[in-house]
C-alpha cells in the first residue's frame, strides 16, 4: 500500500565518492513522522556516509533532500538544526566532567539578566525534559561520567528533543549496553516516536531492529538494496540482504 502523507525527510538520488570508490551511488530513502526507520549493513555498506550527507558533516557530490516536502539546502551541521534534524553519535559528544544540566545546554547556555550562566533555570529544565523522557533519572548533580551507558543516552537524547529536533540520526543507541540499559533506550525510543519524531536508526544488531523499527533500508557496496517493512520480513531475510544484497523471496520482483 502506497503511503500517501508528505515524508518528514526524503533523500533522492545521493551519491557520494572517494576516489573512485563510490561510497553511495544514486540513493532514495524516505522517513515519515512518527517513524523508526533502520539504516543497515556492513561496514563500508554507505549506511554511516548516507547519513553524513542528511546531518551536513561530510558534503554531497549529487542528489536531493527534502524535508516536509521542501527542498532543503543541508551543507553543515549548522543547516541541519535549522531543519530541527540532530544526530546523537555512537561517542554521544558530551562532556564527561559536566552535569545532565551542563550538558544539556552545552555551547546553548542559558543566562541571567545580568549575564551570568543561570544554572539553576538550566537545572529545572532538565528536570522538566527528563521527566518526560525518563522519569526515573535522578542524578542531576553528578558529572556525566558517572551515569551509566543508559543515563548517558538519555541526556543525549533530552538535549536534541529539548531544542525541538523533528528528525534523529541515531547511530547504534544501544551498542555495549546490557539489557536493562537497552530497555531503558528503547522506552526513550519508543516515546519519541510517539510524539511524532522521525528516527533514522543505524544499527548492525538486527535483532534491535526488529523490536524497535519500523521498516529498514539495507545498502551493500554503496547502494540501496531495497526497503522492507520490519514486520513482513525475519531475521534471516534481513541478513540475506546485508551479506547477499537481496530481497527476500516473497518481496522480490
């Protein structure tokens, strides 16, 4: 069935080389509000490059992004927030001696009248976006280095959700985490979907993808295998994508 609502993002016809080495050639993917969508494949598949090219870090050599529906100019990670778009790397880039606070507003500082950084308004901002995202945070006064894996994330999360990110490029949200940390990341997930954020998912974990996605795009030597709805497709079907780059049987032609 043909999906007829406008796609929070679509990318048309990317590419992308090094070299000769075409890293991404010629590649459309869509996104929908509300959406997990997962971006799959082996190292050097084109998935991590494809996803630079969305957020602004590494320029495009051809190929369109459109967000709702307009044409968007993406150069720089700069461009990208004004489209409300944020990435939350695998290394999450957050400053391990500061607070959830510190963090949070980190190079966005809130200040008083007179000038001064207002870390108390800060404080109970945090308060207020973690209450919503994970009620059970409490260690607001600790450096993040003390947090676990889990924690972590979520501070991650609050700061792009906090300045109203529409679309997330999260790259492997639940890598070394054990599986209450990874619940705990799920849950976080599965919120912002449901108040209407887009989450492009890159992940090698098929088994995360098919408890927390909504379709895949799977890509092989810098091209898109295709695009699957997670429920109509196992675990196998996905890893004879990644490894052989097909569709599975019941889907092809």
């Amino acid at each position: 069935m043909t999906d007829t609502r406008v796609p929070l993002v679509e990318m048309r016809d990317m590419q992308k080389s090094f070299g000769g080495i075409k890293a991404v050639d010629h590649v459309s993917i869509d996104l929908y509000p509300g959406e997990v969508v997962g971006v799959l494949g082996h190292n050097g598949a084109g998935k991590s490059v494809l996803m630079k090219m969305l957020s602004g870090a590494i320029p495009r050599d051809g190929g369109e992004i459109w967000i709702n529906g307009a044409r968007a100019e993406i150069n720089t990670p700069r461009d990208a927030r004004r489209y409300h778009l944020e990435t939350i790397y695998q290394t999450l880039a957050l400053a391990d001696n500061l607070d959830a606070a510190s963090n949070l507003f980190l190079g966005r500082e809130l200040v008083t009248p007179l000038g001064f950084v207002d870390d108390s308004t800060m404080e109970a901002e945090a308060r207020k976006i973690m209450a919503r995202l994970n009620p059970n945070f409490r260690r607001f006064s600790e450096p993040v280095s003390a947090l676990s894996g889990g924690q972590r994330q979520s501070v991650a999360i609050a700061r792009a959700v906090y300045f109203n990110a529409r679309i997330l490029i999260m790259d492997e949200p639940t890598a070394a985490l054990g599986p209450y940390e990874t619940q705990m990341v799920m849950d976080l997930i599965n919120e912002l979907r449901r108040t209407g954020i887009g989450i492009f998912l890159i992940d090698h974990d098929i088994h995360q993808v098919k408890l927390m996605c909504d379709r895949a795009h799977v890509m092989k030597n810098g091209q898109l295998v295709g695009t699957v709805r997670v429920a109509e497709v196992t675990e196998d079907d996905l890893l004879g994508m990644i490894i052989a780059g097909k569709m599975p049987a019941h889907l092809a032609g």
